[in-house]
C-alpha cells in the first residue's frame, strides 16, 4: 500500500470513508464524526479525527463483527492522514 492508494485530505471533509483491502486484509479510513464539513469555515467545525479500522477478509465492514475490527484515532490533519494511511500499511502482510 503506498499513500497514492488513499483519496486526498480533502475527500475526508465531504465525510465519506474510504473502505479497501490488502491481501487478507480489509480497512477502512474516515472522519469522526462522519459529516459533510467542506463548506464550514474551520473556526466553526466541531473537533474530528481520522478514525483508521482493519479486519480480517472475507466480510464488508457492515457484515464483520466489531470484535474482529481493530481501530486506531489519528489527528485530522493532512499529517494524521499520513499517519493512519502507514498505520493501515503496517497492518497488511507482507507480500510473498
């Protein structure tokens, strides 16, 4: 995984997630709270934070238990996108 396979630090203001997977691997990266904050000026957004989640394959996000899930918080800054894209990487096995 390479910080190219992730939508900008922009895509996360419009509150959408962004779901994947890495050989065996399935994870998630959003804002929290997921909410539309594009047009709000930043003096007037309420505090986020990038909120990064991997579980095993084969299931949806939606269709896995949460006790399968592993979540980390990360700041929602351009840096903490940086932070939760190595995070996700970390968690994908290696190639073999």
């Amino acid at each position: 995984m390479e910080r190219s396979d992730f939508y900008s630090f922009e895509h996360y203001e419009y509150g959408e997630p962004y779901l994947g997977s890495c050989r065996g691997v399935r994870f998630r990266l959003a804002m929290e709270p997921l909410k539309n904050v594009k047009f709000v000026p930043l003096d007037k957004r309420d505090p986020a934070v990038f909120l990064a989640t991997v579980w095993p394959e084969p299931y949806c996000w939606e269709k896995t238990d949460d006790s399968l899930k592993e979540s980390r918080e990360f700041p929602f800054t351009p840096e903490g996108l940086e932070e939760a894209v190595a995070w996700i990487t970390e968690k994908c096995p290696e190639e073999e």
